[in-house]
C-alpha cells in the first residue's frame, strides 16, 4: 500500500462535523442522491468503496443487500473509524484500508465501484488515471455507482450551482487543504474506458446527480462522447 503524501487534503479536521455541516447546507438531498440506486444494487457481490467519508452510505448498502461484501478505502484515519463504527453490525462483510484510492486495485471479484462525492476530490488528471486503473482491473460487467454535484449547462439552477460549487471548494481549501478548484471530467474517461451509462437521476436543477456505468468492453483507445443526459431518473440495463 502507498503511504499518503503530505500535500493530499487532510479530511480528518472535518470529520466529525462533516455530516451536519451537509445537513446544514442542503438538508437531505446528498443522501437521497447517494441512495437513489440502492435497490438497483441487489445482484451485487463485492464492492470497493472509494473515499466513502463518515459510511453513510456503505451502512446503507451493507444493510439492504446481505449478500455483498465491501472494501472501503479513504484517506482520513477519523472518517475510517466513523465509517466502521457505522457498518460494526456487518463488519465481518467490511474491509477498511487507510490508502489513496490511487494506490488501491479492485480485487478479481469487484463488481461494483462506488464513488459519492469524492472525484470532485481529485484533479482530472488523477481522475483520467484512476478510471483507467480500475477499468484495467475489472471485469466487463461491473458497475460503478457514481454521485456528484455538475453546473447544469441550461437551467435558472446555473449561477446557483456556479457559486454554490465555488463556495464548497474553498471551504474545503480552508479545512482540508484541498487544492483541486473545479470539477472534473469523469464522462469521457469512463466512456474512454469502456464504461457505458446505464442510469442516470438528477436533482436540485441538475446541481447533483448520480448514475451507474457498465464496464462493456476494455480499453477503448479513443475518447467518444458521453452519451447525452437521459431524463432525470432512468435505469435502461442494455
Ligand atoms: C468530500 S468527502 C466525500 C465523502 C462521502 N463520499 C460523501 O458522499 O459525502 C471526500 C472523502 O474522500 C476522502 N479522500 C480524499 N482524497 C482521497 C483519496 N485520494 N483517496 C481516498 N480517499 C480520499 C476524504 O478523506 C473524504 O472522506
């Protein structure tokens, strides 16, 4: 495992508050965002859980589908434990890796990847590289559930969600250390590497979304286009 380099941002001075100070900004939505494919995700056996913050989420899926497994990896030591004391009840289906998700590789059996709210994290380049790392890894088939916020290009939700995004950013500067300044791109790498979208659900104006990618085919060499926005809540298994 990779030891973590000092410049990384260090989300330990905010986990503990982390969960109210969303709750403060927009209520419940993250969450409902988070969770919207919960029930799409019963066939699944294993997952690798990327920067999963305080486990929320993982408690979630650890609960409603008995049969999955998971690893979870995140940076910060105080999230990990938040995290754990979440999923203790699963904690035999639980594996917990203090490690940037750069350094990890999914295991032979992952057939789901989840990432909420955490490539926002990261700068594209690190975005480009990881999708890659885990597309090579993976086998055709599985899935990676994805959450994230995006500027809706047409929508009166547009300057909001600009400054809405600005804000989030330097607090996180300001608490982390973060240095990445704006979102990144995780369309065309996953189309890239031969992920194919198979659902996709919007809210707040398109502020946030999440959406499930297939893994179809391996390295795809050229970059295609994502495919375009399909409604605001859609499952097509093709
Ligand atoms: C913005 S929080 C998101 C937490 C949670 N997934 C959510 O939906 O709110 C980012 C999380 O990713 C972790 N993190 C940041 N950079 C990371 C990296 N390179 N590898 C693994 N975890 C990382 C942080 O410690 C934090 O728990």
């Amino acid at each position: 495992m990779n030891t973590l380099q000092a410049s990384k941002p260090d989300f330990d001075y905010v986990a503990s508050v982390y969960r109210w100070a969303e709750y403060l900004a927009l209520g419940s939505q993250l969450q409902s965002t988070r969770k919207h494919f919960l029930s799409a995700l019963n066939e699944r056996r294993h997952a690798l859980i990327l920067g999963d913050g305080d486990g929320r989420f993982l408690a979630s899926l650890l609960r409603s589908n008995r049969s999955l497994s998971a690893t979870a990896v995140d940076t910060s030591k105080r999230m990990l434990r938040l995290l754990k004391k979440r999923c203790a009840e699963m904690d035999s289906r639980l594996v917990t890796m203090q490690a940037t998700a750069q350094s990890v590789q999914p295991s032979a059996c992952t057939d789901l990847i989840v990432s909420h709210f955490f490539l926002d994290c990261l700068t594209q380049q690190e975005v480009d590289s990881l999708v890659a790392q885990i597309a090579n890894c993976c086998r055709p088939g599985t899935w990676w559930l994805i959450s994230e916020f995006q500027i809706p290009p047409r929508s009166p939700w547009r300057f909001f969600a600009k400054t809405y995004i600005r804000m989030l950013y330097f607090a996180f500067f300001v608490t982390t250390g973060l240095c990445v300044r704006q979102l990144p791109e995780t369309r065309m790498p996953l189309s890239s590497a031969g992920f194919e979208r198979v659902a996709y659900h919007q809210s707040l104006g398109g502020l946030l979304y999440s959406e499930i990618w297939e893994l179809r085919s391996k390295a795809v060499s050229t970059h295609t286009q994502p495919p375009a926005t399909m409604g605001s809540s859609t499952l097509n298994e093709g």
